[in-house]
C-alpha cells in the first residue's frame, strides 16, 4: 500500500488528526497569552485551518504578479565597486566654516577673521541663548569687524526688548481694563526675565531686572490666579536668584496644570537636585521624556537607575 493509496482510503482519519492538532495548537498559544476565551480559541483555531489553503493560494498570486510584471529590475553586481560611482552617490561634504565647536573656531587665530565675521553673521540669522554668548566673547577678540558685529547685534537686542518694554509700559499707563493691564504685565514680566536669561546685562544689574519681572508677574496674577504660566516664569526666577523654597511653590502650583506639567518638570528636577533631596530627584528623572531617548543623557540617567 503506496502513500497515496493509504491517503485515499483513510481521508477522514487525517483529516480528523489534522483538525485535532490545530485544535491543541491553538489551545496552546492561547494559553501563552493568559487568555482562556472560546472567540479567541476560535479565531487561532480558523486561521491556522485556512492557512493550508491560503498558502498556495498566495504563492499562485505572487507567482502570478512576478511572471506579469513587466519592470525590469536592474541587475547589479556585487562584486565589482565602481568608485565613480560611489563619488557620485556619496559626494565630499565638509562643514561651511570648518570642523569643530563655534566656540573654539571663534578663538582659533588660525581662522581668517573674515570666516569669523562669516561665522557671527550666520548665527545672528536665528539667536540661541548659546548664540549670544559666543557674541559677547567676540567682544574680545583681535578682529575689529567682529567685535562691531557682535556689538551691533547685542546692542540691537537690547535696544528692542527696551523698546517693546516702554510701549507696553505707556500702555498699561492708560489702560483701564483689569484683564488687559494682566497681558500687559505678564508680557513685560517676560520681558525683563530675557535681559537675564540671555545676558543682555551685567552681574550687578540682574537683580534689578529680576525683581521688576516678579513685580508684574504678581501683579498680572491678580488677574489670573490659576496662570501656570506666570507661576512657571515665578518658578524660573527663585530658581535663578536660589530662593528654593518659593521656586518649589511656584512649581507645585505650575504642576496643577496638565498643559505645564511636562514643561516644569525639569526645572522640579534641577530644584531637587539643587536642595540635595535626591530622592525627590530620582522619582521625577524617569518622567522627564526628553532624557528617555536622548544619548549623551543616557550614562546619567543609568547610574541613577542603579543607584535607586
């Protein structure tokens, strides 16, 4: 008795044997899963039944779309490397004003000063925090065209943030709507936060600045309580001038805001960090998303984690 004799005969018997393993294999993986549902059973159950027919179904298709198709797909071969080629496909590039930091192509007496005034007029196109302070060390340097440059951009900054501040100030001068003196303020609470945070001002004059940014900062919050923008802003500022205490206050209320929440969150961790409650700081490092995924961050966030 040949095999497809013994198939012939005994088709209900195989195709009995045949259901009841994929019966017993689909208990089985339904069981992998933890799930103990009859649609689930029945649904493994179905697919891996249909497969036997799918299968060849799907070959005759691919066989079908392959053998009518009539693009021609280019043969390349492997073993051959045109460099011709390759110089085309990856061209040289370099970078515009040399290799290295700004920082140490600035100071390099290497660097022809025109590629430095090159330089300086490429990050003026859009000021950083970082942008500015490369601008205030270039106020030192050897080259005279730099140095007007820098103090050109730095004093135009000033100029219009002293500018936009005097015109919000007649304006709140005549206003007599609550709620728009409170964008009046806040506005000009920003205002005189940026003189620091982008070091537009000297040492002793920080203070000044910082103490007018809280006085319309409170002052706009008369009008809105629940603001966590102005408590965040507040937050930034005690955390700035190390009045920790207030700082953590502003944040706590900042925090009530969904919208916020993720914003403050750094700054919740700079301030725990800061007051050495460490604890505080290793719950809120794993919340901070930016770091999650962030390479140079990773070495730090790990030793955290094998410190907790």
């Amino acid at each position: 008795m040949n095999l497809l004799q013994f198939a012939t005969e005994h088709t209900g018997l195989i195709l009995a044997f045949y259901l009841a393993g994929t019966a017993l294999f689909s208990w089985l993986v339904m069981k992998l899963f933890g799930r103990n549902s009859l649609r689930l059973f029945a649904l493994l159950f179905l697919f891996n039944t249909l497969m036997v027919l799918v299968g060849p179904i799907m070959t005759l298709l691919l066989y079908l779309y392959l053998h009518y198709n009539n693009r021609k797909i280019p043969r390349i071969n492997a073993h051959i490397l045109d460099r011709d080629q390759l110089q085309r496909s990856f061209p040289h590039v370099e970078r515009m004003y040399g290799e290295g930091p700004l920082e140490k192509l600035l100071g390099d007496v290497q660097i022809p000063e025109m590629r430095k005034v090159q330089i300086l007029t490429h990050i003026t196109e859009k000021l950083s925090r970082s942008d500015v302070a490369l601008l205030h060390a270039s106020l030192s340097g050897r080259s005279d065209e730099s140095r007007l440059l820098s103090f050109g951009v730095l004093n135009g900054m000033e100029q219009q943030l002293n500018d936009r501040i005097s015109h919000l100030l007649r304006k709140l001068e005549h206003e007599e709507d609550t709620t728009q003196k409170a964008i009046y303020e806040k506005e000009i609470a920003y205002l005189y936060r940026e003189f620091v945070y982008y070091g537009l001002v000297s040492e002793e004059l920080e203070s000044f600045y910082l103490k007018n940014a809280v006085t319309y900062a409170v002052r706009a919050l008369k009008a809105y309580p629940q603001s966590a923008e102005l408590y965040l802003l507040l937050g930034k500022i005690y955390l700035y001038v190390k009045e920790y205490d207030q700082a953590q206050k502003a944040f706590a209320l900042a925090m009530q805001d969904p919208r916020f929440a993720e914003e403050t969150l750094p700054y919740m961790a700079e301030l725990s960090f800061m007051k050495k409650d460490f604890k505080a700081f290793r719950e809120i490092l794993p919340k901070l998303r930016e770091l999650r995924y962030s390479p140079r961050a990773s070495r730090f966030t790990s030793l955290w984690k094998e410190a907790s």
